[in-house]
C-alpha cells in the first residue's frame, strides 16, 4: 500500500481511517529537514441513520433522519425531516440517502411499511 522511491511517497487504496498528519525527514551526515503535510480523505457520505416515520396522516408522511458521516465534504441534499404526499391506497416503505460533490451515499436502512 505505502512506496516510497527517491522524491516521493504513494499511498494506495487509502480509507477514512488512513487520514492524518505525514512527516518526512531527510537526514544526511551533515544536517537534516523535515516537512509534514496533512491527508484528508474525502468521499460520498455514508448511509443516513436513524430513519424514523412521524406525523402518519391518511395520505400524507413525514420522515426523519440523522445524516451520516459526511467525509469531509458537506451534504447538499437532505433535510432533517421531509412531508411526502402519498397516493391512496398503496403500501410504502421508505429509503433515504444524502448526496454531497463526490455523489450519492449509501441509503437508509428501509423504514416499517405503512398503508395509506
């Protein structure tokens, strides 16, 4: 996973888990330098949890959640709570999912099945 060759480092496959500070130092006979740079992995936000429906009407729905991890890239989409207008007549579960610059996360756990 880790090369190093004469004027550079390569991390492979890295994970959240692999962010942090990196110091490299150069040490020669006669004196030495260090530099340090930092790595912050970022990526598609990890699946909602805590999915929850609240305020069950005849047609209509509102959901909560609580957003996942966002790796390090805010969430453009997703609300703490949604209304949704059902049709009559019809069973429902429900999956959510949040979605940042690097794309869509992984969705919720699905809810209970509700009938309107």
């Amino acid at each position: 996973r880790i090369s190093l060759s004469e004027d550079s480092l390569t991390l492979r496959g890295v994970d959240y888990g692999d962010q942090g500070g990196f110091v490299c130092r150069a040490t020669t006979p006669l004196d030495s330098a260090e530099a340090e740079a930092w790595l912050r992995v970022v990526g598609r936000p990890g699946p909602v949890r805590d999915l929850q429906l609240l305020e069950l009407g005849e047609r209509e729905i509102r959901l909560s959640w609580t957003p996942g991890d966002d790796h390090n890239s805010p969430i453009e989409r997703g609300q703490p709570w949604a209304p949704l207008q059902l049709p009559p007549h019809g069973r429902f579960r429900f999956r959510v999912l949040a979605t940042n610059a690097y794309g869509r996360g992984e969705p919720s756990a699905p809810s209970d099945a509700i009938t309107t």
